[in-house]
C-alpha cells in the first residue's frame, strides 16, 4: 500500500515530465512492445482467423521443421558472416577516417572531406543497388571495363556467388561510414585540448598522439556502438541486400540472409506465418545472447565500458 | 601560425581522394546515364560522356502525374514524419535528463530492451495491420519510424551536459516544466535537434521497406517505392522479352530517378552540416 502511494506521489509530483514521455512511450508500446505477445505465434498452428490467441498450440512443431533443413544453417551463417565483417570493417575505417579527418588544418578541405565520406549515406539502397550494376555489370560495367583496358579476361560477376560477400560487406560500409565517422569525430573533438598539448610540449610525434591519447579515448565510443551492433548481428541488412542482389538466385548460397528468404516465402503465398515467427524468435534469442556475452567480457575487461 | 604539410598530410589527402573517387565516379556515370538516349546506352553501354544527349528518361518521367503525386507524399512524410520525431524524441530524452525525475532510468530501460530484443517481422505486421489498422494509410509511413531508441540517447546525453542550475534559477522564477522545456532547452539543443533531425529526416525520405509491406495504394507511393517498383517492373518486362520490344528508356530512367530521388537532399545538406559535429558532440558522450 505504502509502495502504491509513494509511486502515486511521484507521478503526481512530476507530472508534467511523466506526460512529455507519453506520446514517445505510446509509439514505442505501439510499434515494439504491442508485438511482443504475437512471438506466441512460433509455437502455434496459426490462422489469420482464429487470430494469435485462437490458433491450436502446436508446441515446437514449428521449430523442428525449421531446423530439419539445410537452409536455415546457410542463411543464419550468412547473417552473421556479412554483419560480422560490415561491423569490423565499418569500425576500423570509421576511427581511421575520423583520425585522419582531424588531423586535417585546412578547415575548407576538411569539410568537403566530411561532406563526401557522408555523400553515400544520402543514396537509398534501390540506388546503391543500381550503382554497384553500373560497376560490376557483364556487359559494359565499369570492372570489366578496367579489367579490359589492361587486357585480361572479363569477369561473369553476377553469376559468381564467392565475389558477393566482399561486394555487400564494401557498399554497407561504404554508405554507412560517413555516419560514424561523424560520432567517432565527435568523440576525438571532445578529448581535453589540455591532454594534446602537454603531449605536443612533452615532444610528442603526431602518430604517437594518435596512438596514446586519440585510440585510448575512442575506446568507450567503439565499444558502445560495437555492442550495440552485435545485437542486430543475426539481423540481415534487408534493404542492402535485397537492392543488390534482387532475386538473382545464383547468388544466394552466400547472399541469402534470414531477411530476404523470409520475404521470398512470404511473396510467394507463403502462409508459413508460424515458421517465419519461429525464425525471428530464434534470431531474437540469437541476439540477445550474443549481446549478453560480450557485455559481460567487456564488463570483465572494465566496468565502465559496459551497456548495462 | 606556419603549418607543416608533410609526409602524414600527403598520406591523408590520399585517402580522402581514393574514396571520393570512389563515391564521385559511380554518381557522375550515375547522372550521365539518366541525360544519354537509351538506344545509346543499349549499344555502346554505360559512358561518362553521353555519345547521345537526350532526355527522354525526365520526359516520360514528368508525363506521368504519379512522380508529382509520389513526391507530396515523400514531402509530406519527411516533414511531418521529421516533426513528430523530433517533437516526441527531444521530450522523451528531456525528462529523461531531469535528476529530480525518480523513474527516469526505468523509462530508459524501456526505450533500451527493444535495441537487443525485437519481436520479428510477423508480430510486427499483424499489430500494424491488424490491430492499428495502419495498412495503407500514410501514418503508416510516418509512426513507426518515430522513435528511434539511439536518438533518443544521444537527446537524453546532450540535454544532460545541459547546467541543471539553469532549469532551477528558471523554476524558481516560476516557469513551469513545458515552459522551460520551450523557452530554454529546444534554443540550446539546437545542434543536436539539426543532427537527429537531420537524420530522421534521411530514415523517412529512404525509406522503401516500409512501404514494401504496407502499402499497395498507389496514391501513397513514395518516390523511393516508386523508383524500386519501376526498377522491379524493368526487371520483369527485361525477363519477359517480348515485351520490351519497343525500346522504352528503361536503363536511362532508373538513374533519371535516382537525380530525382537525391536532388532535394543534396540541397538541404549544407543548411545542416554546420551544426552536425557540434551536436553529436555533446550528444554522444557517455552518461
């Protein structure tokens, strides 16, 4: 009774705030929690009209079907695979990018540098889809234009499944590495002048400033933003992917991610709505675990640098 | 002040101008394509110098109202979309930032557990079609991408790094929570309002997926749909040969719309950048 009233008392009190959480908190309860109870779904037969609660329970049907074939090891690798390698390359060319960024003097050049690392962010991914056509196309790409010019063979890109990993992991990063390298660069330009200085007078070379003072600074920075990657790392990039790769079938056994085959069941008439919750249960759990994992070794490392 | 341009310098302009040329050569190929006349293109391929100028892409483009259609919508959802972003963002992360608020943390957590737990596109789907009847509606559009939990963040750090004394003085002078909110931290957050918004506003004007799975109204198309259903489309009549017998500019107007897609936003850029570091500055550190 005594807890009731004191929590009461505080949202009274402080009314007013509570109320601007409000209509954020609402669309966040609309859009991410209201679902929450709709996972029941991976462990029932469904039917669109028996609805989420009247649908036979099925127990792990649903599961075992998914995991009796091939298919779900090859996309839920590739998921991981293409996100491992966009996470590490996107991390070590941002902090290079936002390094060298600041070591630039001429404010001018700096910032058409910033501008154009940021330019790709802009193009949207029907676009980065078409760009990277223009580049790798059979016919007339600009690949195998440069690869004619010093008169070798010209290569089938679009028919060779092992050249596509490289080529989505390198447009992700490509279209997404202005944006952290504005957070990394924000990071660098909140390090204490005063710590720089000193190092300049103690005769401190500009790779060792780099090396003792940047790298060690942007440490908490890298650390949040990784976590918070790998929870999306069972998680494919949907809208890259399926730009790039479209429904070109001879490269999905590296291209397939769990988001695109759940889209080309549900195009086809799939009504394997069970299944497909099944699969976002599972990369939920995956996520969850993995992020769990590396918060509690970054935790053992230093408490500080942990999410929570 | 003399300053050094040496070894490092050079290393560094390097690498700037390695990417650029990256980024630079396939846009420039991009908007040449969209001014060549297909039969060129068809021909003698994709060339920075159109061997035939034409614009035939805009032409067919423009003819059809669906384009002028298509970019209401997209102005509509982006700013509308942008609005209501940052209006409920910035006074979720704003009391979020107030000590005296006792639960604060635990609305925190709340906005944190959907980053690393999502219920999946199904539940997703049946809430937003089904129970909020959003289905072709252009809220749709608009409301599920309000939130984003890492803005939200960066808002609750930057109004953190805020003195709270000034708040106080201004509660003591008897202005209310909302006033103060009005009158003092939306002027001071400004930096970070420009970067969120900045970026809030590219989410909505991108957006594809979204429209993928809830909108088939022709009415509510946005330019980014309508650039991938045309793209799809070519696919599938350059599937089905016979159909792409006369030769419609079907390459041509894929990078036509990409100039039409890009050019608004590509505007807007320099108007925003100047607040960009500034803001995320203060944003991201940790708290």
């Amino acid at each position: 009774m005594k807890l009731t009233t004191s929590i009461a008392k505080e949202l009274w009190t402080n009314r007013a705030y509570y109320l601007m959480a409000l209509p954020g908190l609402l669309l966040l309860i609309a859009f991410a929690y209201l679902p929450y109870p709709g996972m029941l779904i991976a462990f029932k037969n469904f039917n669109p009209i028996q609805g989420i609660f009247g649908s036979p329970w099925s127990g792990f049907d649903n599961f075992k079907f998914l995991f009796s074939n091939d298919d779900i090891l090859r996309i839920t690798f590739n998921t991981f695979w293409i996100n491992a390698n966009q996470i590490l390359w996107g991390t070590i060319l941002a902090v290079v990018f936002a390094i060298l960024l600041n070591e630039i003097k001429n404010n001018a050049v700096k910032k058409w540098f910033q501008s154009i690392l940021f330019l790709p962010y802009f193009f949207s991914f029907v676009i980065v889809g078409k760009l990277i056509l223009l580049i790798f196309a059979n016919e007339n790409g600009l690949a195998n234009g440069l690869i004619q010019i010093f008169h070798g063979m010209p290569k089938e890109w679009y028919a060779v499944p092992e050249y596509w990993v490289k080529i989505i992991v390198s447009a992700g990063v490509w279209k997404n590495v202005g944006y952290s390298v504005i957070i990394y660069l924000a990071a660098i330009t909140s390090i204490n002048d005063e710590m720089m200085e000193a190092a300049s007078l103690d005769g401190a070379s500009r790779i060792q400033k780099i090396r003792y003072i940047m790298l060690p600074n942007l440490i908490p920075t890298i650390i949040t933003l990784t976590l918070l990657a790998i929870g999306k790392i069972f998680f494919g990039d949907f809208a890259l992917i399926y730009a790039i790769v479209e429904n070109n079938g001879l490269l999905y056994p590296t291209t397939d991610v769990i988001e695109t085959y759940i889209y080309r069941a549900l195009i086809n008439g799939g009504q394997e709505y069970g299944m497909i919750t099944a699969i976002g249960l599972y990369q939920s759990i995956l996520g969850f675990i993995v992020v769990l994992g590396s918060n509690w070794l970054v935790k053992r490392y230093d408490k500080d640098y942990s999410l929570f | 002040m003399k300053i050094k341009f040496g070894w490092l310098d050079l290393l560094i302009y390097l690498v700037f101008i390695v990417f650029a040329l990256v980024t630079l050569v396939p846009f420039t190929l991009a908007i040449m394509v969209s001014f060549s006349a297909e039969s060129s293109v068809a021909m003698h391929g994709y060339k920075f110098i159109p061997e035939q100028f034409s614009l035939d892409a805009y032409k067919m483009i423009f003819q059809d109202s669906m384009v002028f259609n298509a970019y209401k919508v997209t102005i509509f959802v982006t700013v509308a979309g942008t609005f209501v972003s940052l209006l409920f963002s910035s006074l979720l992360g704003y009391m979020m930032s107030v000590q005296k608020v006792k639960y604060r943390n635990i609305i925190a957590f709340l906005i944190f557990i959907p980053i690393v737990f999502s219920a999946g596109l199904v539940p997703w789907y049946i809430v937003v079609s089904n129970v909020l009847h959003l289905k072709n509606t252009v809220w749709a559009l608009i409301l599920p991408l309000a939130i984003s939990p890492f803005n939200v963040f960066l808002l609750r750090n930057y109004y953190k790094s805020i003195s709270p004394a000034l708040a106080e003085s201004a509660e003591i002078d008897g202005a209310g929570p909302w006033y103060t909110f009005y009158k003092i931290m939306i002027p001071l957050s400004k930096p970070i309002l420009a970067t969120v918004g900045l970026f809030a506003s590219l989410g909505y004007w991108n957006d594809f997926t979204t429209s993928l799975w809830l909108i088939d109204d022709r009415k509510l198309f946005t330019v980014q749909f309508l650039l991938y259903r045309i793209n799809s489309m070519i696919a599938y009549m350059s599937q089905h040969a016979n159909m792409s017998a006369v030769l419609l500019p079907s390459e041509t107007i894929v990078f036509a719309m990409f100039l039409i897609t890009i050019g608004p936003i590509i505007l807007v850029y320099p108007y925003v950048q100047k607040y960009f570091v500034k803001g995320i500055m203060i944003g991201s550190v940790k708290g």
